[in-house]
C-alpha cells in the first residue's frame, strides 16, 4: 500500500479543483431545493393550470417532498453520480497518468483504493448536503410535521450508491477506454432492474435500497426488510473492490 | 568491454501475442555512462524500458540494477530508477512543486529532501519561473523538462528516458540534450531514440536493437575505431593546389587512392595512423598550406545503415 497517504491526498485534490464534487453537490442540492417546494406547491400548480378538480388530491405532507426528492435522486442523481466518478480510473488508465507515480513506487491498490475512497466521499459529501438542505426546507414548507426515520432511509439510499461506486474500479480494470469504468455498473444496473421482477430475488436486490426508502420512513415496513439487500450491497460491493485490487495488481498498463 | 555493468540484461524475450518484440537481449550498461539504445520505431526499445521499470512483464530473462533483480509488480528496484517516458503525462490541475512533490512523497522522501530537490532540480531544468503555473498550461518541451526533474528527485543511480527529444522542435531539442550533459554527471543515463545526432552528441556507449536482439553494441568511439576506413580528408587553401598535388601523391608508395573535388583531397592509405604523418611530410615538402587534416570517421549513420540493412 506504498503512497496511499499522498495520492489520497492527490485524489482529494483532483476532486476539489476539477470541479467533480461541486458539480455532484450542486446537482444534488438543487434536487433538495425544488423537491420540498414542488411537492408543497403541486396543488396550486395544478390548480393554476385549471384541471383541479379532475384528480382528487390529498393535502401534500412532508413525507411528499422527501418521496420527491428520493425519486428524482435515485435516477437523475445517481445517473450524475456515475457520470462524474465512472472515469475516475479508466481516465487514468487512458491518459497514462498513472505511469510515473507507478515507477516512482505507488502501490496499484493505493491508487485503486484512494480513487474509490474518494468517490465514496463525495457521494457521501453531496448526499448529506442535499438531504440537509431538503430537511431544513421541508421544515419550514411544512410546519410542525415529523417524518421518521430520515437517516435509516438515507444510509439505505446511500449504500445504494456505494454499491454502484464500487463495481467502478473493477469494470475500469476489465473494460479497456475512458469509459470503461460505466460499463458494469450500466450493466449490472440493468440486470437488477429487470430482476426487480422476480419477487423471490426481491429482497436480496440492492437497488431494493433505492426504492424502499420512503417505506422506511413512513413505517410501512420495518427497517429489517432492508437486511438482505443491505447485506448483499455490503459484501458484493467489498468482494468487487478486492478483486478489482487483484486484478489490477496483473493488469499491464 | 564493460568494466562494471549498472543495469544487466540477460536473455530478455517478450512477445505480443504472435509478435515476438524481444528475442534474448543481453547488453550492459557501464556505471556513469550515457548509453544510446538505437532502433525503428517498434523495435522494442519501450518494451525493454518498460520492463526495467516493472511496468511490462518478461516471458525469460532477467535485468539486475546494481545487482538486484527488477521484478514485475514490485517497487523495490524503483528508488534505483527515474524514468521519463516518451510522452509524460502529468495531473494537470498541478503545478510543478505540487507534482513533485507528490511523487516525492511517494518514493517516501522526507519533507526537507523533497523541497530541497524540487528547488535545485527545477533550476536546472529551467522552469523556476514556471514552477507555479499549472502543468497544463505547459509546452511540450517544458512537460519534457518536468519529466527530467521528477525522474531525478529520488536521486536514481539509473535514469530512462524514452525518445525524450522526438516530440520537441530544434530548440527544445538542443535544450533537453544539453540538459542530458548535464545530468550524466550525476547518473548513468539510457537513452532511447531514433535520432542518431543526438546519439552522437551526448552518448558514449551504444546498442542498436533490431529484430528483438541488438545488432551492434559497445562503445562509441570502439566502434567508429572499429568501423574506420583507413582514409584522410585532406582540405588545401585552393583547388588548384589540390589538383596539383593529386598526381604525386598517388605515386607516394603507401597511398592506394587519390579522389575528391574542389580543395579537398581523399586519400587512402594502407595504416592511416602510420602513413597520415608521411602524408603531412610531404606536403610540406611540396611547400603547400593545408588548411585542414582529418581522418575520414565513419558516421553512427552509416554504422547503423551497415547493421540495419
């Protein structure tokens, strides 16, 4: 692990000046600044636009916005996600970056461990941040309501990402070109999305914690319902950066 | 020939799938020397590089660096080594300092070594003044400069560089090369290049790579010694004292040939170290100025057309 500390830093650095984080942040606080208001402001929306009346609306409560907020982030946002840190190795890898930290003695799974560490940290950095901002919005749109368990829901969307984060190192490995860090993510994506169908995998499937957050907090379910896919997000997620480290540790650059 | 060998190479192959790149290269290279490692473009000569660096694996053979052996996948041959590849690439969103400073934390260096490095190498590099603009923004040339400078900031026993002068214009070129004179002072340094001037400007030993083995190999001035026809460029103060003087010359007993045109005479003889001086007898003798006397050197050029074709 020879250089870890100095290319973490190098990392954080990259992130900071090329202007990554902010753009995940500003995207995903904007998410939290329009959700609370649209879902407080539905009614009059569509009052204005003259077919009240037709749809039977309840009164908007809080757990709208956050319901808001999760279905725009658990798409837009995490497609942003993937966009900004599913370069993170495959850019070096293409560019040729990596060849003289590498001959200076870097450590493969340094580099490997610090990129994928810090596009953790700004999922996580831009997560809080929206979901602060969506908190302390819904808090004055809607007035001395309560919504439960906020963080359990959040840390179950968050994985979520990690999950997807961590398939990135391992398919810039396998996947030769600038983008080949999307590759299985994209496509691992898509098989989950299709094995949403199947109720017996149903529980085990991660992108369950992009979806089930808003049951969560609305105490449809317990929290419990969450273990399987939690568990699988967790150790898949573990398993895919290790093997990632093996095989690049092989890989010729 | 080699007194005693810094980087060894012993029986190297490497192959690209059917493509055989390398087939049992052995060479050395001396302590303190500037070896020129000559080929086409695709002979192998990055392939070679890379694997003294640990970046490429060999199917057999072997490279010692100071006697220890380079394997592939681990850095402890690399504080013997700097390498500047055939085009850097660097994070540009650093400057210099911050860029040396990173791989100086890397090669694990203390805080007052790498400053103290970064200065001085940076000097002799010549980007002081653009130390703090990002890399970016750099030409070529400069990026050619910072490779140098991060290539020495472990102080290497041994520095690479790949074709580092291919890419740059006339003055770039010129730059780095006397960049390179100034380097071997501090290190042994193994050159890439196709270029057989430059070769001829700062190296003393070479090989040159071809079909995966080197086809001529060994010091500069051994080979030229080796590779010398035994002819004298003679240049008089006018062409008609050369034509004048052609004629008694080749009835000199020891000259077999008399040519050349203009003020210029060639002329071959049996032993040039021997017959040169009679040569210079007799035209003083003969009461003419010469204006020039050379012996005729064989260029790297037509060394590397002779075992190249």
């Amino acid at each position: 692990m020879n250089g870890f500390l100095p290319f973490l830093k190098k990392e954080i650095t990259q992130t900071l000046r090329t202007y990554k984080l902010l753009i995940l942040v500003l995207v995903l606080v904007s998410f939290a600044v329009m959700s609370p208001a649209l879902a407080r402001f539905t009614p009059e929306i569509l009052q204005l636009s003259g077919i009240e009346g037709m749809i039977a609306l309840p009164a908007p409560v809080a757990l709208d916005s956050w319901i808001q907020f999760y279905s725009t982030t658990s798409q837009m946002g995490i497609l942003a996600l993937m966009l900004i840190y599913g370069g993170i190795l495959s850019g070096e890898k293409s560019k040729g970056t990596l060849v003289l930290p590498l001959t200076h003695g870097l450590s493969r799974s340094a580099a490997l461990l610090a990129k994928y560490l810090v596009s953790v940290g700004g999922w996580t950095v831009s997560l809080a941040l929206a979901a602060l901002v969506n908190h302390l919005y819904t808090l004055y749109l809607f007035p001395g309501e309560e919504v439960a368990f906020v963080l359990g829901g959040l840390a179950s969307f968050w994985l979520c990402g990690v999950f997807l984060l961590s398939l990135v190192p391992l398919s810039s490995v396998l996947v030769k070109g600038s983008f080949g860090g999307l590759a299985l993510p994209g496509g691992v994506l898509f098989t989950l999305l299709v094995l949403m169908i199947f109720p017996d995998l149903f529980s085990f499937n991660p992108l369950l914690l992009a979806s089930s957050p808003l049951q969560v907090m609305a105490g449809v379910d317990e929290w419990t319902i969450l273990l399987p896919a939690l568990i699988t997000s967790a150790v898949t997620s573990a398993v895919a950066v290790a093997a990632a480290m093996v095989l690049f540790r092989r890989s010729s650059l | 020939m080699i007194k005693m060998a810094l980087l060894s190479i012993e029986g190297l192959s490497k192959s690209f799938g059917a493509l055989q790149v390398l087939n049992n290269l052995s060479f050395e290279v001396e302590q303190g020397s500037v070896f020129g490692f000559i080929g086409k473009n695709g002979s192998g000569k990055t392939t070679t590089m890379k694997i003294i660096v640990g970046l490429l694996k060999a199917q057999s053979g072997s490279v010692h660096i100071s006697g220890v052996p380079v394997k592939y996948g681990e850095t402890k041959t690399n504080h013997m080594i700097g390498y500047l590849p055939d085009v850097p690439e660097y994070y540009g969103f650093f400057n210099a300092i911050e860029y040396l400073r990173l791989v100086g934390q890397i090669a694990n260096m203390s805080p007052a070594k790498i400053k103290s490095q970064t200065s001085e190498l940076l000097e002799l590099v010549g980007l002081q003044d653009s130390a703090k603009r990002k890399i970016r923004g750099y030409s070529r040339g400069m990026k050619q400069r910072l490779g140098i400078a991060q290539a020495l900031i472990h102080e290497p026993t041994l520095l690479i560089c790949d074709e580092p002068t291919s890419a740059l214009d006339p003055q770039g070129r010129s730059d780095l090369l006397g960049l390179l004179e100034l380097v071997r002072q501090r290190t042994t340094v193994l050159l890439s290049t196709h270029i057989l001037t430059d070769v001829e400007r700062v190296c003393d030993a070479v090989g040159v790579l071809d079909g995966g083995k080197l086809a001529l190999y060994g010091k500069l001035d051994e080979l030229k010694a080796a590779h010398r026809r035994d002819t004298i460029v003679i240049e008089m103060e006018s062409a008609a004292a050369a034509q004048r003087l052609a004629q008694p010359l080749l009835g000199l007993p020891f000259v077999q040939q008399v040519g050349g045109g203009g003020n210029t005479l060639t002329i071959d003889v049996h032993n040039v170290t021997a017959n040169g001086r009679d040569v210079l007898a007799f035209l003083s003798e003969q009461d003419s100025t010469v204006r020039a006397y050379h012996v005729l050197e064989p260029s790297l050029e037509s060394l590397y057309l002779d075992v190249i074709a």
